[in-house]
C-alpha cells in the first residue's frame, strides 16, 4: 500500500461532525489546540537540545513553558475550573498514588 492508497482508506473512518455540539465551546477547541501546540514546541526544543547534544536549545523553555501556561489557565477557564484547584486536585492525587505506590504504571484510575 502507498501513501495516496492509505490516504484513501483513512477517509472511510473519518467521522467530523458538520458543526461543533452545542456542548463543545469554539473557545474550548481553541485552547486545547493552543496547548497540545505549544507543549510540542517544547517537546521539540527538548529532542533538538538531546539530538544535537546542544543545551542552548534549552534557552526559550521558559517562554514556551508560558505559553503552555497561557493555554492551560485559558482552557480551565473556558471550562469554569479555578486554575488553583486543578493544580490543589492534581498535586491530592498524585500524593495519594505516591502513598498507594502508584505514581508508575498506566491509567488514569490507579
């Protein structure tokens, strides 16, 4: 199979819905983009400063951790969370897992 042949085939499960639910919000999509972009930028600067063996690539992380900052707070925001109790809810659960040996392995529900 050739790329244009998978293209192809990749269309006969593609399922994109005509508009968004009225339960997704335009500013919801956006921030989650806006995240999930600005994390790889950040993923990237890591693997070229690793690939290159060069930690000057390291240097704008604080900037792209502000971005990734930026679209986290957004995106709370757009879903009506308080950002403090994301984080205060994040750091309960990742002690209880410390507490129960189960910062490893996988699933959300260890």
């Amino acid at each position: 199979m050739d790329l244009s042949e998978y293209q192809t085939e990749t269309s006969r499960t593609a399922i994109f819905p005509d508009e968004l639910p009225e339960s997704v919000d335009a500013g919801v999509v956006y921030c989650a983009l806006g995240l999930a972009g600005e994390a790889g930028e950040v993923a990237e600067k890591i693997k070229k400063a690793v690939r290159e063996d060069d930690p000057d690539y390291l240097e704008d992380l604080e900037d792209e951790l502000g971005d990734v900052a930026w679209y986290w707070a957004q995106l709370a925001t757009q879903l009506g969370l308080d950002a403090s109790d994301v984080a205060e809810r994040n750091l309960a659960k990742l002690a209880d897992r410390q507490e129960r040996g189960a910062l490893t392995g996988e699933g959300d529900d260890r």
